[in-house]
C-alpha cells in the first residue's frame, strides 16, 4: 500500500519516476481525502481509495473569554503553506472589533522567519509564537476563535481535521486538499493567495455571528468523519479487501 500526502498528490507523481514506479507496484493507494484520487492516472484510480485521518474530540469554551477575537494559524512556515496570508489579511480589518492573528510553527524556509519577525514589529493585530509541542498546539486550536488554513498544496491537512473535531471554525484556501475535506459548498473557503478575500471572510467571522454560526454548523456536520472509529473501520475494510 503506498499512502499520498500533499506534495506526493500534487508535485512529486507528476515529476518523480521513483513515485510512479511506486503508485503502479502498489495493490492500493490511499489519499487522504477524496478529490486527490483524481490527480492519479485514470489506470491507477480504481485501486485507490480515500482514508481521512481522525482526531480526538476536545470540548471547546462555551465562549469567548475575551473582547478579542482569534484567529490561529498552526502550520509549519514554508512555501507550500503560504503563512504569511492571514497576517496581511488582517491589517485590513477594520480597528473594532478587536482582532488578532496568532501564528505557531516551526521555520522550513528561513526567509519567512524574517517575515514573520517583521510582521510583528510592525503589525499589533499579529503574534508569531515560534515552534510548539503538539499538546501546546492543540490547546491553542481548541481556545481560538477560528483557524486560518491558507495552504496553497495539501493532501489532507492534519490541522484541518483537528479543528473539524475539535469544533474549531475554519477559514481555508480553495484548493482541492481543502475542498476534499470541507466540501465545495463550504461558507469559509476563499480564493487562494487574495488577501483581500481572506480579509472578507475574517471580518465577516468576527462581526457576524449568524456567519460565524454556520461556520461552526458546517464544521459540526463534519464531524464524525473525524473519529477513529471511522478511520479504523476504513483501515479494515482496505486491508480485508487487498488480503
């Protein structure tokens, strides 16, 4: 079995011959949502099959502890994450109500350090707090507000599934890791790499709770396609069906 994360789907089966010589040796091939298996050459689509990864539920606040709303952004700072998008998008957002973007993760690419470091001097609105356990992180995701998923490559983001479990309401990229996950019709996707459509749906989730609400509705629904009992029963009839 040859499992597909995101540069895999999305970079390397186009590019890599040792991938290729792999996804045709396979008897299966997972992705990590649905919409990756149509990146695969149509002779390989029927041997594959889509195995969302779960994450444990964790209560969420009843409310907000505070006036300021949060968004969070957990993810390493590299290309493929496009990390600095929320931070632009909320210098764009107006003084009231308050409103903070906090960033965690560690550095891939050097340059972004800088970036990130820069960005704090000069924007008030944005923290950037530097590699974290993955306990430390997964307190944050559950205490913010919002998370802010502006990958431009994704496979099947692990944050993304947290946060579905965890209840956390998600603004996300669209692109087809994301869309896999949260559906077309999702109300908190926004087109990759604008700024300002980001900064559209940030104002809208912190000013408008009916908008806010059906974030955490579509978020809900979604769910239980994070629990473990779904991903085991997936790993089950895989391995039944390729034994």
């Amino acid at each position: 079995m040859v499992v597909l994360t995101g540069t895999d789907v999305y970079r390397d089966i186009r590019t890599s011959r040792t991938a290729q010589r792999a996804l045709d040796a396979a008897d299966a091939i997972v992705t990590l949502q649905p919409r990756a298996i149509d990146e695969l050459p149509e002779r390989l689509r029927a041997k594959a099959r889509a195995i969302l990864q779960s994450a444990p539920a964790r209560p969420r606040p009843k409310g907000r502890t505070g006036g300021r709303f949060e968004f969070y952004v957990l993810g390493h700072l590299r290309h493929e994450k496009d990390p600095m998008r929320a931070a632009y998008a909320v210098r764009r957002l107006p003084l009231l109500p308050p409103v903070r973007v906090t960033q965690a993760g560690g550095v891939l690419d050097a340059r972004y350090l800088e970036m990130a470091r820069r960005e704090a001097e000069r924007n008030p609105r944005y923290r950037y707090l530097g590699e974290l356990a993955r306990g430390a992180a997964r307190r944050l995701l559950v205490r913010s507000d919002a998370l802010v998923l502006s990958s431009r490559m994704e496979g099947g983001a692990n944050v993304l599934g947290e946060a579905i479990a965890a209840g956390t309401p998600v603004l996300a990229s669209r692109i087809p890791g994301n869309v896999g996950i949260l559906g077309s019709g999702y109300p908190g996707l926004y087109a990759l790499g604008d700024t300002g459509d980001l900064a559209r749906l940030m104002r809208a989730a912190s000013t408008d709770r009916a908008f806010y609400d059906s974030l955490r509705r579509a978020c809900a629904a979604l769910a239980p396609l994070m629990r473990e009992s779904a991903e085991r029963a997936a790993w089950k009839r895989l391995l039944r069906d390729v034994t």
